[in-house]
C-alpha cells in the first residue's frame, strides 16, 4: 500500500484574492507556515469540509487540497505552481500597460 502524502488546504480569500491557508484553529492564515496538515485522507476530508463551510460564508473562494513536503515542523509545497503562490507570485507582475 503506498505512503498517503501530507496535505494542506489552500484557497484565496474572497475580499481581496490573497492565498491563504486552513490554519490549525481553523482559521485562514496568509502564512503557509501555520496550515493544519492532514496526513491521511480522513484527515484531508475533515479539513476540506471546513473550507466549504468557509467558502459558503463568503470567506474564501476555490479551496483545494495541495501536497506538501514535511521535514520535521518545517512545510514547502511539492509542486511549482505552490511555490510561485506560497511566495506572492507570480513570477512576472502584471504593469497593466504595453512596453511595445
């Protein structure tokens, strides 16, 4: 039987787009530092039911679970796309005007 993979539960928050993630009181932290991590998928469906409740009251928009890398208390997304999200991205900021 294969290893479950740890997870975390992010989304970004409805009033302003910012990614967040679920924190571990349950709360949406702009730290992927203070993510609840789910280590089965009981534990990730528990989590994720959380989120829809939030999603319903308008906190938060499209959460979704994403695989993280765990070592020791220290978390890092696994995939680029996490990386670039966790760090502000993206990588190329938009000016909103043309440099042609």
């Amino acid at each position: 039987m294969a290893r479950e993979k740890p997870k975390i539960i992010t989304a970004n928050r409805l009033d302003d787009g910012v990614v967040v993630y679920l924190d571990k009181s349950g709360n949406w932290s702009e730290r992927l530092e203070d993510s609840k991590v789910a280590m089965n998928k009981d534990e990730e469906d528990v989590l994720m039911e959380s989120a829809s409740h939030a999603e319903r009251d308008l906190l938060i928009i499209a959460p979704y679970s994403m695989d993280i890398e765990l070592t020791g208390s220290n978390l890092a997304p696994r995939s680029q796309r996490e990386r670039i999200r966790s760090s502000g991205g993206p990588t190329i900021k938009w000016g909103g005007g043309s440099n042609v």
